[in-house]
C-alpha cells in the first residue's frame, strides 16, 4: 500500500503540469488575441499546427522513457532533468518582445512549439511514473485519484490568481503583467517538479529486455482497448478545451461581466477538485465503466443546458459551469486509472509491457484534441466576426454561447458512446492477471505488490 505522502507528492507533479496546461487552456488564446494582437483565425491555425507537430513526438518520447535506466529509475529521472528548462520556456512564451508584423507570429510559433514540446518531455514521464508505483488495482485509482485534485489545485492556482497577478504586476500593462505572473508560476513550478522526484519510488521494474520502438508501436496497436481509450480521449479533449478557451469570453462578452472571470473559472476548477476526490468512493461501489459512461452522459446535459442561460443569470451560468466541471472531472481519475489496466491487458495479449507508449499513445490523442479543440475556439470567433475589446454583435454572441455550450456537449455524448465497447472490467483485469506469466520476475513483483 502507497502512503498517503507518496501520493500526495505524485500529485503535486500534476499540480507543476497543470499550472501551465491550464494556463494555456483559460488564457493563452486571450493572450494572443488581446495582448499580443493576433487575429483569433492566426491563432487557430498556431493551435492546430504546434499542437499537431507537439503530438507526433509523444511515441517517441514515451519510447525514449521505456529505454530508460539510471539509479533514479525509469520515469523519475525526468522530472529532475527538465524541470528547470521547463520553467524557463514557460516564461519565454508568455513574453512580448518588441515585434512588429509576421515577427510576432514566428515568435509566438517559435516559443508555444518549444513549450509544447518541454511539456511532453517531462509530463509524458510523469504520467508513466503513476502506472510504475503500484501494481494494485484499486491503489491505481487512489494514486490517479490524488493526482487529479492535486492537478485541479495547479488549476485553481491559474484561475484564482492569473488575472489578479496580471493587473498587479502590469499596472496596466498586460504584456509585463502575463510575462511576471509566468516568472512566479514557474518557479512555483519547478519546485514542485523537484518535490515529486523526491517524493515517489518506482516499484514495477523496467522489463529486462529492450523493445525496439517499431515493434513497441506493432504491439501497442494489438491492444483494441488502448485504442478505445485513445478515441475517448481525442473526443473529450476536443469538447473540453474548446469551452475552457471560451469560458473567458463568455463570462467577458455574453455575461458582460468581466469582473467576474477569474470567480467564474476558480469557481469550476473547485468543482473539479471536489470530482476527482470524489471518483475513488464511487469506484470502490460501482463499475468504473459504467460510471464512467454515466458521468459523461450527465456533463453532456449540464453543458447544452447552458444554452438557454440568459446573460442576466449569473447565478445559473455560475451552476451549468460548476456541474458540468464537477461531473466531467469525476470521471477524469476513472480514465487514467484504465490506462493501467489497458498495459496489463497489452502483455497478457502480446508479451509485451510498453507502459511508456501506453501513456504516450493515449497523451497523443489527448493533446491532438486540445489541438482541435483549441484551433476550433480561435477559427469560430473568426467565422462568428470576433472583434478584441469591442462590443460584439448579436451574431457574434450567439456564436459564443453555442460554441461554450453545444457543441462541447456532444462531444461528451460520442465519449461516453465510444466507451460502451471498453470490456475491461474488474473482473477481467483480475482473470488476466492470473494468466500472466507466474515464472518472470515482473510478474512475481506484481503479485507481491498487489497482495501487500
């Protein structure tokens, strides 16, 4: 059994993570558009490409942390070496140089693909680093469970304090004020980074045997229940971060309540805390697929339901959004913690244990939604006539609000469809673990893991 303490400090890895991913989930398109002046179909099209291109290196990243040995471990080591890099780069791309023209866009090109590109490097290790400290089936959903409100605190630390340390540090200069606020969340960063190296132990050895990468990948696409999950995740991941990066424009325009922004967002990231706590009790008492389906089902009516919110109803926007973050992210631990089981299912199925593709695989269609989705949010405020820090039209209000509302909750809908066909119950995981080899090494690890 993992310690509470252990747990705590996987957790604060993701807490380190999502102070960034969040931040370019709520700010970095306003950032582009009304800081930087970039127009939203630009940034659409910087969303899609670096995020595509960041996306591609997944496999090759997870492939590198599979061939990793050092006294550290496989996956830890990571988070020592680039933590520092990272932060650095996090800085650099919420900067605004003196640039004029087509500068800006290379700049900004230039600075979000490196970003992108630290972040696989150290979150892809990271995320591997949780299937490696247990082989017990339940702990695996306590540890993803730890991992996620530890991960929506980085998110409550980014909607809480963003705009306020923005003002605060620009005086009415938000390229100074965005710049300084990274400098402080990066530190903060970077500190945490270095707390989950030394918090965690790898348990689960590396496989003796190198795979080589080509039949690492053949192996990897054997596995028909990785494959559901990776569909699940693009879908999910498409709906969701097309409505975070509109939720400040819907509070700003729609609502026209800008002085609200930052309660609106801290407001759904709580909500999300209290779901990701909430997914191990629920677990432990129902099928995680079934519950899985169930809150999907019920993100979608929460979401679509705020389509027929008018702007004078702060308090029913302030709900659809709670609810719909609340129901989303219990599900959230639910889904990580069948990723661990789907490397299970991989070896038993081929003979082959890929944990770092796994989790590289799934990370590719999780940042191949935010890519659309994120490009999506840019080209629909071009197609609905966006104009930055000016009153919008009727068209154009219409627009965001079905875009925020609508058109995320059917992607809810096709997950939670995609999912019916995920077979991997308890009761199968338990029968195939029993079928693994009882003879290797590995596996009489695992098994001393698992009845500890």
């Amino acid at each position: 059994m993992l310690t509470k303490k252990e747990k705590i400090a996987y957790g604060l890895g993701d807490t380190a993570s999502n102070i960034i991913f969040q931040t370019v989930m709520m700010f970095l398109l306003l950032f582009y558009t009304d800081v930087v002046g970039l127009s939203p179909a630009v940034v659409g099209v910087l969303f899609l490409v670096v995020r595509v291109v960041d996306a591609i290196t997944d496999p090759l990243m997870g492939a590198l942390a599979d061939k990793t040995h050092s006294k550290w471990g496989q996956f830890r080591p990571y988070l020592l070496w680039l933590a520092l890099p990272f932060a650095l780069i996090s800085i650099l791309a919420f900067s605004t140089p003196d640039f004029t023209g087509n500068s800006k866009i290379i700049y900004a090109f230039v600075t979000y693909t490196l970003l992108m590109l630290a972040y696989t490097a150290i979150n892809i290790p990271y995320c591997a680093l949780g299937g490696v400290l247990t082989a017990n089936k339940s702990e695996r959903v306590s540890v993803q469970a730890y991992r996620f409100v530890f991960g929506m605190l980085g998110g409550v630390i980014v909607a809480a304090c963003t705009m306020p340390m923005v003002a605060y540090f620009g005086q009415g200069d938000n390229a100074k004020g965005y710049q300084m606020t990274m400098v402080v969340m990066s530190s903060l960063g970077l500190v945490l980074f270095l707390l989950c190296f030394l918090g965690t132990k790898e348990r689960i050895p590396a496989p003796d045997t190198k795979i080589e990468f080509k039949a690492g990948m053949a192996a990897l696409w054997q596995n028909d229940q990785w494959r559901i999950l990776c569909i699940a995740a693009l879908l999910l991941l498409t709906g969701q971060v097309l409505k975070f990066s509109l939720a400040v424009y819907y509070v700003k325009y729609f609502l026209g309540r800008e002085d609200l922004i930052t309660a609106f967002m801290t407001a759904g990231v709580l909500a999300s805390m209290v779901g990701c706590a909430l997914a191990q009790p629920l677990a432990k008492r129902v099928c995680k697929i079934k519950a899985y389906i169930w809150l999907q089902s019920i993100a979608a009516v929460m979401c679509a339901l705020a389509y027929f919110v008018q702007p004078d109803q702060i308090e029913l926007a302030f709900l659809a959004f709670i609810l719909w973050k609340f129901f989303l992210d219990m599900a959230t631990p639910l889904l990580w913690a069948k990723m661990a089981d789907t490397i299970d299912y991989g070896e038993f199925k081929t003979g082959q244990r890929v944990t770092g593709l796994v989790y590289s695989g799934v990370i590719f269609f999780i940042k191949l939604g935010v890519a659309i989705g994120g490009a999506c949010a840019g080209w629909l405020l071009a197609w609905y006539d966006y104009q930055p820090d000016s009153n919008q039209t009727t068209a154009t209000l219409d627009g965001i609000v079905l875009s925020f509302t609508l058109y995320p909750a059917l992607g809810s809908v096709l997950v939670a469809l995609i999912m019916t066909r995920y077979t991997l119950t308890e009761q199968k995981v338990s029968e195939l673990h029993d079928q693994l080899p009882q003879n290797s090494d590995l596996r009489a690890q695992h098994d001393k893991l698992a009845t500890s």
